[in-house]
C-alpha cells in the first residue's frame, strides 16, 4: 500500500516536473524567438505603445474638445440674452414715446420693421390687464398673453430674458409711463442654432 502511495507521488511528482519544464520551454521559447528575432519585436512593442500613447491622447482631446464645445455654447447663449436685453432699452423708449402720443400706427410700424430682422419671430405689446394690444401677429391682438407666454413673466419689473420649451428666447421688458406702468414689451427670438460638434 505504502508502495502504491510512494508510486503515485512519483508519478505526480513527475508530472508537475513535466509541466514545469513545459512552461519553462514555453517561456524559453518567447524569449529565443524575442531574441532570435529582436528587430520585429522591437516593431511591435513600438507599435504597441505608439497605440497606446494615441488612445490616451484622443481621450484627452476629445474631453478637452468638449469642454470648449459646452463654454463656447453657454457664452453664446449667454450673448444672445445679453443681446436682448440691451436692445429692448432703446425700443422700449420709442415703444413708450409712442404711447403717451398714442400713435399706434406708429408703434406697429416699429416692431413690424423690427420683426423682419433674422431670428425675431414675434413681437407684441401687452397692457396693463395683460391682453396683447399690438403685435406682428394680427391673430393675437385681443387675446390674452397668459394664452400665448407664461403667465409668469408678465409681472416683471425689470428687462429678463427666459427661454421656453422650443429653445426660443422670450424677452419682457416693462413699458414705464411717467407715472405709472404703461404695460409689457415681449420679444420672441429663435437664437441661431450653431453646431460647434463637428469640425
């Protein structure tokens, strides 16, 4: 029995020292044909980190790509609402001018010149009970501006530029009298769509 056990360990034992040395060939024969052949596995241990080096630099650009992608977009959104702003103060003046006159021929010729301009889509004229009382779209005059913009944005105090759910800027700016709130300015302006993904 105890020869049986000794045999068995011998034979295990030879076969772990079978596959040792198998390995070892192995591992020999990478490293003869690495040396026997030095030239090619110089190439593709170049080639091998050159990828390597490309693949780590691409992801570095594109993440850098889309960090001046995603600045420069804001920056132009925050432009176009800059924009807005500063142009409803003139328009707002001569729109009020207008007004304590009451010419409103006047006024509709004004934003019916100011309309045709790129990207304005509509501009309108609310008074102080909220109902749009000029606009470049005939069909609204009448209705009430809570039917066509937030109902929100009609008590604003102060020029603000919000955007609705079609990416289109929404400016109000309040029309002041001398004494009192003469009512609200509403520009509709459809920013240009600029695609800063593609080269």
């Amino acid at each position: 029995m105890e020869r049986k056990k000794s045999l068995i360990k011998t034979e295990n034992s030879n076969k772990s020292k079978e596959t040792e040395m198998k390995d070892e060939r192995k591992g020999n024969s990478v490293l003869a044909f690495m040396k026997k052949h030095s030239v090619l596995t110089t190439i593709l241990i170049s080639l091998i980190i050159i990828f390597i080096v490309y693949l780590v630099l691409d992801f570095r650009a594109t993440r850098e790509n889309k960090r001046i992608i995603e600045t420069a977009t804001t920056e132009i959104e925050q432009m176009n609402r800059s924009m807005l702003t500063l142009l409803s103060k003139p328009l707002v003046w001569s729109i009020r001018a207008e007004m304590l006159r009451g010419n409103d021929e006047q006024i509709a010729l004004l934003i019916a010149d100011m309309v045709k301009e790129r990207n304005f889509q509509n501009i309108f004229i609310i008074n102080t009970d909220g109902q749009i009382i000029i606009s470049t779209n005939k069909r609204q005059e009448g209705l009430q501006a809570s039917e066509v913009i937030p109902a929100n944005l009609l008590n604003a105090e102060n020029a603000i530029v919000e955007e609705d759910q079609n990416y289109n800027l929404i400016m109000i700016a309040p029309i002041m009298g001398f004494d009192q709130k003469l009512g609200n300015l509403i520009i509709e302006y459809q920013p240009q769509r600029i695609n800063l993904s593609n080269p």
